[in-house]
C-alpha cells in the first residue's frame, strides 16, 4: 500500500522497529521483541505499540501509554513516564512526547524536565538532541563540533536552538544527522567520513545542511550509514559498507532501522530482515513465547 511522509519515531523510521549500536527491538504482534548483533529476536513484552534502545537498556511504550525501561528483564521493568503518545532513547537519556504534544527529557536518574510544546518528533543522537515542532522548525542542542547544528555553528549551546524549517522528522547518530523536509527531501550536516551524508561534506564533515536525497518518506540513520524509504516501498541506502550515492537495497519495505554497522527492515509481508555491514539480507525468525 502506498505511503506518505509521517512523522518517523524512535530511533527508525517506525515505532515497530528500533536500533542503537548492537542493541535491536521489533514489534511483532503486539510483542516487543529484542536481540542483539546477529542473535534471533526474542519475546520480550506484550501490548507494546513503540519500541526503543540505547547502548545499555530496551524501552518500550505500552497501548496504555506508559513509557518502560529495562535492562534484562522485562518482568523488572521501571515506569518512567504516563500518558506518553510516542519517545525517543538514547545516549542523553529519554525524550517523550505527551498527549498535549509537550516534551519530556530525563537524563539516566533523574526526573523528566520539560522542554518544549507543540512537538511533533524528537531525536537523541551520540552528541546532539533535536526535536521538531508541528509548525516545522527543527530544533538542536548538544555537541557542535563536528557540525552537528547545521547552520555553520561549531559550539554548543547552553539551550536549544532552532536551525531548519520545513522539518517533518529527524534522526541523528555519530556526530551527524539528517532531517525530512516537507517535500520528501533528506537533508544531513555534521561529521562525514564514512559517507552517512552521501557527498554532502564526504571526508570530513558538513556544518550546514544539505541535501542528500529526494522523494523520501521516511528515514534512518546508524553510525556510519543512513537509509531512506520512497512510497513505492523502495529502501535506499548509503554510507559504510553501501556505495557513497544512495543506491537502492531492497523493495516492499515499510519500516528501517539503523544501528552500528546493522540496517534492520520489515516489509509488506510482516517479514524482518537484517543487513550487516551492508552484507545480508537474512531472515530474521522470533523465537516462540
């Protein structure tokens, strides 16, 4: 079926699929599933509508709203927010986005501060944070050193600042991101060196934003590589271990993520898949409950 540009969460292009470094969850059924590296999904929780992953922990969101982390166990899982409509995880900690359409950042123990309203998306990335509002201006604050603000600044700043327009999602990683316009085109800016911004400042870094590629949907970047979906099902991919121009990877996909080296997908049959260092796909088979 065809799709178009939606709001893209977590750390994917779906809230079924999350990826971070070597750390992996799906959404199957209903169930949140995890695995990490090359292992085979496991189950891990029911009635989980998003999934999320940093370097130590799973997240999930359950139907009801509430917001779980965990480390092993799901059984043992901490309660960290209510009334939660979608959230993001990572190296800074937690974003969440309420019902209203506030937002909610809590660094590992402490308590949730908020940071702004009328947010529609919400990104944490190895050294930047950003967030994009409903009327489309994306927004930033972290490191800056290697471009990560996109507007030529290479220091942080002590609060966030707005540096785009026309955003309708946003995923950042390893000292880069990039942001979907509006009009289906990927724009990236920070560190480059292994191609995750295509050309866009390849071999070292870009501090501004530009554009990498169009008629996108959705998007999903890892560490070294970034991915982008059309509305024909179409997944692009470039960067580390793919070609430095996005080059299509596979077709009838409808959900990416992106970790380390690992590009995780789901297509219109409900199938998983998993790339590795761009080699693969293979199959990916749950474990029964």
């Amino acid at each position: 079926m065809p799709m178009s540009i939606t709001t893209a969460q977590a750390d994917s292009s779906s809230p079924l699929l999350a990826s971070y470094y070597d750390r992996h969850m799906a959404v199957i059924d209903g169930v949140a599933h995890g695995w990490t590296a090359r292992g085979a999904p496991r189950p891990l929780r029911a009635d989980v509508q998003q999934v999320g992953v940093s370097a130590d922990a799973f997240f999930a969101l359950t139907t009801a709203g509430t917001l779980l982390r965990w480390t092993d166990d799901a059984a043992a899982a901490t309660v960290l927010m209510h009334d939660v409509l979608r959230f993001a995880a990572g190296a800074s900690g937690w974003f969440a986005i309420d019902r209203a359409g506030a937002l909610w950042h809590a660094r590992s123990g402490e308590a949730a501060r908020r940071v702004a309203g009328d947010v529609v998306d919400a990104c944490i990335g190895d050294s930047a944070d950003y967030f994009v509002t409903r009327d489309g201006r994306l927004h930033v604050q972290g490191l800056a050193h290697r471009g990560q603000y996109g507007d030529g600044l290479l220091r942080a700043t002590p609060g966030f600042v707005a540096t785009a327009t026309d955003a309708v999602s946003v995923k950042a990683h390893t000292g880069h991101a990039l942001h979907l316009r509006r009009d289906g085109v990927v724009m990236g800016t920070g560190g480059n060196r292994f191609g995750p911004l295509s050309t866009h400042g390849l071999g070292d870094k870009a501090d501004r934003w530009g554009p990498i590629f169009s008629g996108a949907v959705a998007i999903a970047t890892g560490s070294r590589h970034s991915l982008a979906l059309r509305a024909d099902g179409s997944l692009w991919a470039w960067g580390e271990g793919y070609a430095v121009e996005p080059a299509p990877l596979h077709a009838n996909v409808t959900a990416v993520a992106a970790g380390d080296t690992a590009t995780i997908a789901r297509t219109r049959d409900g199938s998983l898949w998993q790339w590795d260092a761009g080699r693969g796909p293979r199959r990916l088979t749950p474990l029964p409950r």
